[in-house]
C-alpha cells in the first residue's frame, strides 16, 4: 500500500528529518526502519543538487522521499517533483489560499497549475502518461501548520482537495504565539490540540514533529491520536548518543 493510501486511511506512519546532506546519513536512518523520510531545504544547506541525490538514496533503501520545501513557491516545488520526490510538505500554511497554493504548484491541469518538465520523475519523457496518473494516485501533500493564523483557519485548510495531511511544526507555532519553544504553555497546548481535533473531524491524518529522540515524547503523539509522525533530526541522533556517552564516561572518570 502506497503512502497516500496509509494516509487516506488514517494509519500510523513514522519517519524522520534529514538535515544533513549525505547519502551515509540516509542509509544509517533506514536501518531503523522509518516509513519515510523528509529532506528537509528551509532549514539546512542542502542544495537542490544534493536533494536529488538524497531523494534517490532514500527510495533505494525502501522509504518514500518526501522534501520540506523551501517555502509555499511554484518553482521550487515544481523542481523537487520534477527530481522525484513521493511528496511535498509545504511550511507556513496559514490559509485556503495557502493550501490551495500548494496543490496548484504540486498537480497537473485541469486539478493544478503546475508546468511541465521532463526529468527524473518522467523517467526523462519516456513514461510522462504512467507520472501523470502516479501524481493524481500516489504524490502526496502536506500541509505543515506552524503558526497560530493556520490554527484560526484550520477548517478552511482541511477542506482544500488535493492536502492529504498535516504536521504541526511545534518551534515556529509557540514562537507566532511569542513563545518559541515553550511547548509546555496551556495555550500553545490549546493551540496543537485544537488541530488535532479539527483533524480528527474531517477525518484527516494529523501530523507532529517530535523534535528530541526521547520515544516516549512520540508515544505520546501517538496516543493523542496522530498517526503521521516525524521523529527526531539525523544529527540528533548522533549528537544525543555521543553526548549520554561521553558523559557516561565522564563520570566513571571522576
């Protein structure tokens, strides 16, 4: 079953966040066995050239590659898909408008606006007819709620055709509240409960970045009900690991 299915049915999916640039980086991750995972190009420095090498590193080791775009943008959109990407997840959607945007940018007409471009995921215009149906069947969009505003129109968000889920981005919500990073506030808390639950209405996969590597910080997004998860950074791993090491070690040496 594809992606787009899981999320059409409300399964639990997980996958995580690739920030650093490398191929190595993409096949340590899927020893752990995430479903998917998002080259993330708002945040880091990886550059489109290396996004396409990430793209195709993650769909050889058996996950769906999905890009957090630089910004709601037609062309950067266009040139992720047109790279290969299974997805798109579209940071500051705030509206209608905004997810609409998004669709238009990600979909062929009559369904979107998007131009045409043979490239990789054309199989470099051999098999245009076979990618046009994969974009209307398989290619999914999501929307990342991450300010206060996309909670207001939360509704009108989740009613666009074409957003197959969502995932909030918890730093930059608490932050549009003046609050960034305190995740603990009862109207920050309000906020993300308010998108779970409209969600859960229109029967439409929440999401959640759980940003730390703590496990029992995403089982808790798992009980609230989310079922499209991203878990922990590439580097976080790393630097969470080496660090409860080291001062492991640090304190048998005292």
């Amino acid at each position: 079953m594809n992606l787009k299915q899981k999320l059409k049915n409300n399964e639990l999916t997980l996958g995580s966040w690739i920030m650093m640039g490398n191929a190595m980086s993409v096949e340590v991750m899927a020893l752990a066995g995430f479903d998917w995972l998002v080259v993330d190009i708002e945040h880091t420095a990886i550059d489109l050239e290396t996004t396409l090498s990430l793209i195709s590193t993650i769909q050889a080791n058996g996950m769906k590659a999905l890009v957090r775009v630089s910004k709601n943008e037609e062309v950067v959109i266009k040139r992720v898909l047109d790279m290969g990407a299974d997805g798109i997840i579209v940071p500051m959607v705030c509206s209608q408008e905004d997810a609409q945007l998004a669709v238009d940018f990600a979909k062929y007409p009559p369904v979107g606006k998007r131009g045409v471009g043979l490239n990789r995921a054309q199989k470099y215009g051999t098999k245009f007819e076979e990618y046009k149906k994969w974009v209307d069947e398989e290619l999914v969009i999501i929307a990342q709620i991450e300010h206060i505003d996309a909670v207001n129109n939360i509704d009108d968000i989740l009613q666009v055709e074409g957003i197959d889920g969502t995932i909030i981005g918890p730093y930059d919500l608490s932050g549009s509240m003046g609050y960034p990073g305190e995740f603990d506030r009862d109207d920050v808390k309000e906020a993300v409960q308010t998108v779970l639950d409209r969600c859960k209405k229109y029967n439409m996969p929440s999401g959640f970045h759980v940003v730390d590597t703590n496990p029992e910080n995403l089982q808790l997004k798992i009980d609230q009900g989310c079922t499209f998860l991203a878990y922990g950074i590439d580097y976080f791993f790393m630097r969470d690991a080496a660090m409860a090491g080291m001062n492991k070690l640090k304190e048998g040496l005292k």
